[in-house]
C-alpha cells in the first residue's frame, strides 16, 4: 500500500478546497467582466485623446473622423451622461469651429458645432466632477460662435457673462464681453 495512514473524507475540507480553487477564478469573471464594461468609455478616450493630438498638428477633418466615432462609441453603450461624452462633445464644436476657421469647412459645420457645444454646456451642468473651467469656456464658445458666426451679440452677451460668472479668470470671455459692451455702448 501506498497510503500508510487511512484518509477521511471530510465535508468542511472539501469545502475549503473547493473555495481555494473556484474563488479566484469568481474574481477573474468579475474583473474582466468590469472591464469590458468600461471598455467603450476607455476607447472613447483614446479616441478623443487621438483626435486632440490631430486637432494641435491643424488635421482637422481627421480628428473630426475620430472624434464623431468617439461619440458614436459611447452613444450606443449608452453612456451619453458621462464627463467623457460632453468632452467628445465639446472638442467635435471646437474642432469644427477651427475647421471653418482656418480650412474652409461648409457653414453647416457652425450649426452643428453649435448645438454641439449647447448639448455639452447641458451635460456639464449637470454633471458634479465637472470643472468650473471646463463650464466657462463651453459658454465662451458657444458665445463665440454666437457673435462670430450668427451676429447674435445679445446671445454671445449672456454667454460670456455665464463664463465669467462661472469662472471669474476667464480673460476670453471678459475681453469677448467688454467688446459687446462697448459696441452696445457706441450705437
């Protein structure tokens, strides 16, 4: 015989064998299964993180390509509520903005880079991790393209005031704002 002592079975061993065994496989599943719940909101990042890059070196239609699919990504997993979204939503209206700027884009850009920017102004309102920075210079933009684009001063005026009353060092939206003041002033 092989075994010289007489083996017992026994409930509570095999039960704390068991346990060794099957729990960090358990743990296993819950990580990657809490990572592959994270995954759209991780390439979504990148993404953005990718189209900003494109957007310094002036490769605008392409950081759009990349930053509509960021968008895409987190609309479809369903995280539209997210800091990540309004920030695809914000550089998408900067980016278009520049476009038409600096590259000729089609006017259709400055309407849809306007309601983009509207949309992300609402989200990060109601968004509690946002930065007040973050919030002030969606409201310069969107003043920006208020004035710039559409010749709506009395617009571009109350957002300019929402930045500056949001963010008190916003040295755009105050230069932006003492500009309609003096224009109202000198008609």
């Amino acid at each position: 015989m092989y075994f010289s002592r007489k083996t017992e079975f026994s409930w509570p061993r095999l039960i704390i064998h068991s346990c060794r065994l099957f729990l960090p496989a358990v743990f296993l599943l819950l990580q990657l299964q809490a990572q592959a719940a994270d995954a759209p909101e991780v390439q979504a990042e990148e993404l953005l993180k990718a189209g900003q890059t494109l957007v310094v070196k002036k490769h605008y239609l392409e950081a759009l390509d990349l930053l509509e699919e960021a968008r895409d990504l987190l609309d479809t997993s369903g995280m539209k509520h997210s800091g990540t979204y309004s920030d695809v939503l914000f550089d998408l209206a900067q980016t278009k903005i520049k476009g038409r700027l600096y590259q000729g884009f089609p006017a259709y850009y400055v309407k849809s880079a306007l309601e983009d920017v509207q949309a992300a102004n609402k989200l990060r309102e109601r968004l509690a991790e946002v930065l007040p920075q973050k919030l002030a210079e969606g409201y310069y933009l969107e003043g920006y393209i208020q004035k710039k684009f559409f010749m709506r001063n009395d617009i571009a005026v109350k957002s300019f005031l929402k930045a500056v009353n949001i963010d008190p060092g916003s040295i755009a939206a105050k230069r932006e704002l003492s500009e309609l003041i003096a224009e109202d002033k000198n008609k």
